[in-house]
C-alpha cells in the first residue's frame, strides 16, 4: 500500500509517496506565486493549488500503478483564508497567512477582546493574516463577498473539501484561527457574535486521523483510479512537520527553517504561559496535544531576500566558502524585516544591519544575515519559556542544507542540533499521519533516519553569547527612531 501527501505551502506544493515501510519513494515541487495587489496584500486564487494537486495525483497514478494507494493526506500553510459560497464556490482570492493589510486594526481588535474573560487569550495571539482578522476585514471593505459567505476554511481543508466534496476542519486549524476557545475546546461565542459569523461556517472539528471522505468517483475516473482512496482532515505544515520528527514522543522544541522559521515547543495541555501561538492537535483518540508555536517572520526569507534581492544571485550558498572565523563577525543584523508575530506582535517592524564599516565585505553581511536569525530564534525561544536549552534540538527546512549556518544555529543556542531533510517534511509527516488512519500503526522514531549532527564549541559560544546581549538591544534602538 502506498500514503501519499500534498503539502500546500506558501510557494509551491510539495508531493510526497510513501510505502507500507515508510520509505519515500516519489518526493517532488511544484512552484507557484501569490498576488500583490497592493502592497501588504497577500492573494492567491485557491484553484491553483487544486490544479497543482490534481497535476500531480495524475501523475502519480499513472507512474506507481502497481499499489494501490490506500490513503492521501493534506497539509499546509496555517491560517490561510479560503471563502465559498452556497455552492461550494470560491468567493475571492484567499488571503495568505502573511498578508499584512489589517496591521492598523490589529490593537484596536486586541483591546476589544480584552474586554471579555473568554476572548482574553484570543488578544493575546490575534495578528495579521489570522483567519478571524481576514474574515473582519472582507465583512468591513467587501460587504457583497462577505454576505455570500456560507463555509470558511484553510488551504489544506479546501483541498480535502475539492477531493472528497466534503467539509472539515481539524483541531490545529480551529485552534489557530482566532474563532477558537481553547480552554474550553468550543468555538468562542463572544468572537462569532464580534465578527458576525455563524459556527456552521466554520464546521465541525476533526482529529487529523479522521477520514473525512473518498476521492470522488468523477475525480477518479479522470485519474483511472478503480479503487477508492481515503482522504484524512489533516493538518497544519508545522504540526505534520513536528509529527514527522517525532514531537509527539518527545519534550524538546524543534525548528522548521524555511521562509518563516517555526519554533514547535511541546507543553502540556492547559499550559498556555509564555508567548506562542499554542496550537492543539489530535491524532487519533481523545488525547489533545498543546503545541506551542513561535515564528520568526522572515527567517529563510530574509536569506532569500539578500541573497535574490540584494546580491542579484540564485546560488543559495553564495559567500558561505568565504565567512570568517565564526563568532567574530562584527556586523550584526535584525532579521524581522517582515514583521513580527510572537515577541511584540508588530507588523509594522522592520529590520537593519549594524556596525557597518569601510572594512565590511559582503560575505559579513551575509554572514550577518544567517546569525541574525539564529539570534531571532533565540530570543523567541526564551520568550515561549524554555529557561535551559535541551540536550538537543531538531531542525528541519531549506536552512538545513546549509552547514555554515547549523554550526551557527548550534553555538548560538547553545546546544546539538540535528539537522533532518527529506523524512521531516510536513509532507513526510502527513503521509505517516495517513497510514496511522489507515492501519492503525504509529509512527516509528525517528532514530534511524538520516541526520546531520552540529555541536556547539566552547569558545566560540562565549563569543557568540557576548554578540547575543548586543542583540537583545537593538529592538529598543529602533523603536527610538522609528
């Protein structure tokens, strides 16, 4: 039998085929891009992630015809707004989990909330792109899309709603939209009333074990699929990525460094202290699972964004062969050059580099770049309330093909870091999560998988340490001359 899982991600889907042993036999990208309108807007048309899937489904049916595939699973961007009519249809183009247009609503919003015992949490974690916010914003500037609203969901339950013509959500898409009263496991009342919507809008809450449907038979027979293929509710990226490296067995944080870099901490259900988006999960079962979710904004994209927009490169590893002694460098750089969510829930920060001089080169600033986010995910980190870093933290994403910058991530944190590619995956974790629904079998540890190890070196923690404290500061400095 053969698992498949689509990833919906922010610019490309990524597909992933995995058999009975949980070996990856098909793993592939499909790139795509969102819309800017205006600036701050963040759009994307939701049949373009349909066509994508179906493009793929096509072609993996036809090339591993000797399996059947027993299950297909979806995951992908959180937060996300998707908006159908009566007839299932597409309203307008999604609003993006980073699209920034509310960034002037946002404090008034939390100051609202904080009015009522039950929407207090909920002003703590309420910023740009949240379902809850994107919902309010199309009620208040387009009135004639809102009134023609009957079903709201996520990038990865539209897909799911497209391959099985059924509707469903899951317990990290409610927990993380703003609609969501985690304490008490309901839909908030006070908030549905706030933003004028109804709880059928938003559905009834799946474990992402649940099997939501079938791929429909039109869908099948285009496919030449003669079988039916379950198709779960799914997930989140960040929690399929955690399930992948077995968070769900273990008490460390891990990091998924891609374009945001996502800091996953596990925490007891009911343990909602500390900044983080605590987003809840459920597999299978009744036993809830209290993620607790810090980002840094523009981690990977901050990279991407020196090293395409600045150095006019596509080599992703450009100046890596000629950075000097780790821990030495003297330029430093503040990497929320999107933002932030989780430290001070500002949209509207921006970043910059510090300490330029006549000797600077371009690879310190590069350099810089890759140790300002090491420096990002510390502080988050610290403020979710890990006092003492673990033994060892997992990261997987794009940034763990560079080992320039694990061996940076390892001495400023402090710690070992492991560094997982492929069988980390929110891909990878979703088709484990699709197996689970279908036989039953949980996910085996990840201990045998192939990893990088990174470990920190005495001396060159005190250095990067001394540039840490330097650091902290510099968000105080801005907010002076802003």
């Amino acid at each position: 039998m053969y698992y498949l899982g689509f990833d919906i991600g922010t610019s490309a889907l990524k597909t992933v085929l995995m058999d009975e042993y949980q070996e990856i036999l098909y793993d592939s990208a499909q790139n795509y891009q969102y819309d800017e309108p205006e600036e701050g807007y963040k759009e994307m048309n939701p049949e373009i992630w349909f066509q994508a899937v179906y493009s793929e489904l096509k072609h993996v049916a036809a090339r591993f015809r000797e399996q059947k595939i027993a299950a297909v699973g979806v995951t992908g961007q959180m937060h996300t707004t998707v908006f159908l009519d009566k007839w299932g249809s597409v309203i307008r183009p999604a609003i993006m989990w980073n699209d920034t247009r509310t960034k002037d609503e946002i404090n008034a919003l939390k100051k609202k909330l904080t009015e009522h015992k039950e929407t207090r949490y909920i002003s703590k974690i309420i910023s740009t792109g949240s379902p809850a916010v994107n919902v309010l914003w199309v009620k208040k500037n387009e009135p004639e899309h809102f009134k023609k609203t009957v079903r709201i969901m996520t990038a990865y339950d539209y897909i799911v709603y497209r391959l099985t013509g059924c509707c469903s959500c899951d317990y990290c898409g409610a927990s993380t939209s703003s609609f969501y009263d985690i304490q008490t496991k309901r839909w908030s009342e006070i908030m549905l009333r706030y933003i004028g919507i109804k709880k059928e809008m938003l559905g009834e809450i799946h474990r992402s074990c649940d099997v939501i449907g079938t791929i429909q038979s039109e869908l099948c027979a285009k496919l030449k699929i003669s079988y039916p293929v379950k198709v779960i509710a799914g997930t989140g990226d960040n929690p399929a990525a955690a399930a992948a490296m077995g968070i769900l067995d273990q008490k460390e944080p891990v990091i998924s460094l891609g374009t945001s870099g996502v800091i996953i901490y596990p925490k007891k259900d009911g343990d909602f202290g500390g900044k983080g988006k605590n987003v809840l999960f459920c597999a299978k079962g009744n036993k809830v699972i209290n993620i607790c979710q810090g980002v840094v904004q523009a981690a990977g994209g901050s990279h991407k964004w020196w090293i395409e927009q600045i150095l006019l490169s596509d080599q992703m590893d450009a100046d890596q062969d000629k950075m000097e002694a780790l821990g030495e460098n003297q330029v430093l750089f503040y990497p929320h050059i999107a933002g932030d969510k989780t430290l001070y829930s500002d949209a509207g920060l921006r970043g910059a580099f510090l300490n330029l001089g006549s000797y600077t080169r371009r690879e310190h600033m590069t350099q810089a770049v890759l140790e300002g986010v090491a420096y990002a995910v510390r502080e988050v980190l610290e403020a979710m309330g890990v006092k003492k870093m673990p033994e060892k933290i997992r990261i997987s994403g794009g940034g763990t093909r560079s080992p320039v910058w694990m061996k940076i991530m390892a001495n400023v944190l402090r710690t070992q870091i492991e560094a997982h590619q492929a069988k980390a995956s929110p891909g990878y974790g979703i088709c484990l999560l699709a197996q689970m629904a279908d036989t039953g079998m949980k996910k085996r540890g990840t201990e045998s998988e192939e990893k990088n190890i990174y470990m920190p070196d005495a001396e060159m923690e005190k250095k990067y340490e001394k540039a840490y404290r330097k650091y902290q500061r510099i968000h105080d400095a801005i907010m002076e001359i802003r």
